[in-house]
C-alpha cells in the first residue's frame, strides 16, 4: 500500500464518460479503489487498483480472482447491507486521510445511484477533504465556503442549493455574477452560467451549494 496519499481515486460502476480525457490526469501516486463493478474500467485502461470493496456482486469474479492473486486487497460485503458499496469506499478512503477524493464513473445511469452520489458529499465525515465527482466531461462538488473553479472560457457552471437556501452567494469569473445573494432550491437561478476565463470563484456565506461544472466549453 502506498503510504503517503495526496489523492485517492474511485472508480464506481456507472458511466465514464470521456476516459480519454480523465485518465491522463492520474498520477503515479494515486491510491485507486475499485467500488464493485467499477472494477471492470482497471484492465481496458492497464490500471491496478490498490482495494477492491463492495458486495461484488457486479464485478467479474475473474478479474477479483486476478488482481487478488497479485496481492491487491478485497474487501468483500453482504449484498444485504444498510450502505451502498460507493459509500462503503468513501468510508474506506476517509480512513485513509487524503488531501483529495476522485469519485469517477458515479454519474449518469440510474438516478436514485446518481442522486446517491450526489448526496454523498455532504457526508460531514468529508468536509475537511476535497471530494469531486469526475467522468472526464465535468466535476460536480459541494461548496460550503469558497472554492475556484480551473477551467477555459465558456465552461458552464451551475450552482444548485442542497437542503435549504444558500446565502450570501457571490461569484467571480461567471458571465453572470452574483453579488451576495441568496438561492433557493425551488427556483433554477443558479443554473447554466458560463466561464469567462480560466478560473472563476465562488463564495458561500451559509448553506450548502452543489457546483457542475462542465469542461465542455460549450454556451447553452
């Protein structure tokens, strides 16, 4: 196992979007986690996961087999359990005290997974860690306080209001910017702005605020 982890990766079994584009930004020191059928993305793309967990009843037995033989760690569930097999990794990766999470390949398919996903990242186990949900077409993650988006002009970026209203919203580097207001989860406000640089900053005064953000670069 490596022992010091900046980044930890996930791969789950949803859709990858644009591999071609997430791939290349791994890095060799990586930690990667296989969640159940997610292991089906490590031998296309020649990767080796460091844990393989879930109920496994997604993953090809053979490949479990394979990469158990080569010494990398399973760790194998109930299919009758209380969490799912995503949450059950994040837990696993928590413990293991990154700077940042990667969540690829839990977005699109079925929404009540995806919505899952989603409302994983407010977990308070992770709100000191960098969590993000990528597919190579876009990040998706929770704002609490600040955060700057890197991106290109045009990207679009949507803020969407978890639980409650969020207050005190402020923006930089959106072509439509808010000035410290407030939005509510029954209205759309805060949804397809666009990027009008390489970065942009959002702030948040109270409340929970979901950022999409596509690296598309295309203006709908």
């Amino acid at each position: 196992m490596k022992t010091t982890i900046n980044r930890i990766v996930l791969f789950a079994n949803g859709i990858f979007y644009e591999p071609e584009k997430l791939l290349p930004e791994l890095k060799d020191d990586d930690y990667l986690i296989a969640v159940d059928g997610g292991l089906r993305y490590f031998t296309p793309f020649a990767l080796v996961p460091d844990l393989i967990i879930g109920d496994l009843d997604s993953a090809d037995p053979e490949d479990v087999q394979r990469f158990k033989t080569q010494g990398v760690e399973v760790r194998q569930y109930p299919i009758e359990k209380d969490e799912t097999d995503l949450e059950l990794a994040l837990l696993a990766a928590q413990a293991l005290q990154p700077e940042s999470i990667w969540i690829v390949a839990a977005l699109g398919g079925r929404l009540d997974q995806t919505l899952a996903s989603i409302y994983l990242l407010t977990s308070p186990k992770l709100e000191n860690l960098d969590v993000r949900l990528v597919d190579g077409c876009q990040e998706v993650f929770i704002i609490k306080d600040s955060k700057t988006l890197e991106g290109k002009t045009g990207n679009r970026v949507s803020l969407l209001p978890l639980h409650s209203a969020v207050t005190g919203v402020t923006t930089r580097g959106l072509n439509y910017p808010l000035k410290g207001e407030t939005l509510y989860p029954h209205q759309s406000r805060g949804v397809s702005n666009h990027m009008t640089g390489k970065q942009a900053q959002v702030t948040v005064q109270q409340g929970l605020l979901l950022c999409i953000h596509e690296w598309s670069g295309k203006n709908v």
